[in-house]
C-alpha cells in the first residue's frame, strides 16, 4: 500500500477491537488507535444495511484532534436473521440462544466501511453484505463456547475464525467481513484519498483466511 499524491500519512482505526487491529495491520499501513464511544443501538424502521452505514459513519466523525496527514477509518457490522438484527448479547443465556436461532439457518451479515478525513471534510463508505450458513452443532457445543467467554462481545455471538468451535458451515461474499473488517472495501475507501491498495489484497485476504476471495477486483489506479 502506498501514499502516492496523497496527503495522507497515517490512519487513525476508530476501534478498539482487537479483530479489526490484527486486520488493518495486514495492510503494512502506519496506524494509530483511538476507540470511538457511540450508541450502536438500531433506529426504529432502520434497516440492518442503513443501520452498519451510519454506525461507521458516526464512528469516525467522533473522533478528535485528527491532523491533516491522518484518515479516521471505523467500521460497524451487524448479523441479521430474517430482518432482525442480532446483536452483542447481553449474557450468556442470550449468547446461547442467538445461537440455537442460528444453527443451522441463513442469516446476512452487513459490514458499513467508513473514511472520514475531517480536515477537507470529505467522508467515503462502503458497505459489504455476506450470507452466511451455519453449521449444525450440537447443545453441547454451545454450551461450551458460551462458557468460553468469546460469544459476549461478538455480533450474533459468534466469531467466524474460532478454531474449536468453527460455527460456519459457508460464507457467500466476504469472509473477512462477517469478522468485521473487509479488506476489499476498505481499499475502495481508501483509493478515495489517494491511499491506493496492492492489486493483490484479496491475496492479502487468503493468506489471512485461508479462503478464496469473492469480492470484485479493486479499480486500478
């Protein structure tokens, strides 16, 4: 990735989570963390598509003191099981039983990409839509992945990339966006300010997941 004719030096990630940091430095960008702090809760009538745009988008103009050379870049993904969204559950009994709902079904997950360079006042997003078939397992799988701890701060209760309990069975779209970060999208954000992305980031993506990117070629720059 490089800066070419751009003004940009560094990005400021607007999360916390350690998923997105491990993602983003995939890229070999200088970045900087500062945890945005927003009410995520959904509209009423908001669709989950709407809702993981203006979240991102709310995520990134919260951040202060942003320099000139710095682009903030937030993200916000939801689950979203027959038009509900399914959030990150309250306890251990509603991890358990956001994934009884799920075993075994479709759901959509939706991930909003949001830039925000605050010194020209320009913000670019981008949404992902992945659907996503979970696999079959048993009560006793999720009693102990519940009792695991991992489900609590996860949309859906669930983490795509956990290696013991694997809930996912397939993934139509991008797999790193149901783990809350889609590189591909990211880029298109990016090219918006001159950042521009290695042609080859769904070969970043793959040696990452270990799974085939779907999404369509960055435009060249």
């Amino acid at each position: 990735m490089t800066y070419q004719d751009s003004i940009i030096r560094r990005l400021v990630l607007a999360s916390g989570s350690p998923r997105r940091r491990e993602l983003i430095s995939l890229l070999g960008l200088p970045f900087v963390i500062r945890a945005a702090n927003v009410d995520e809760r959904q509209l009423d009538g908001e669709l989950p598509a709407e809702m993981v745009v203006r979240l991102s988008r709310a995520k990134a103009r919260s951040i202060g003191q942003v320099r000139r050379d710095e682009l903030v870049v937030a993200a916000d993904t939801v689950v979203s099981l027959d038009g509900q969204v399914l959030g990150k559950p309250a306890g251990p009994g509603e991890a358990a039983q956001m994934l009884r709902l799920l075993r075994g079904r479709l759901h959509d997950v939706y991930s909003g990409i949001s830039a925000w360079h605050p010194a020209s006042g320009r913000l670019v997003s981008e949404l992902s839509n992945s659907v996503v078939l979970m696999r079959d397992y048993g009560d006793d799988e999720i009693t102990r992945y519940v009792d695991s701890g991992d489900p609590l701060d996860k949309a859906g209760a669930y983490a795509i990339q956990h290696p013991v309990f694997d809930p996912v069975a397939r993934v139509e779209g991008c797999w790193l966006s149901v783990m809350g970060f889609p590189l591909c999208h990211l880029g298109r954000a990016l090219a918006q300010f001159g950042v521009s992305v290695d042609p080859d980031a769904p070969g970043v993506c793959w040696v990452f997941s270990q799974r085939d990117c779907t999404v369509p070629p960055l435009p060249a720059h």
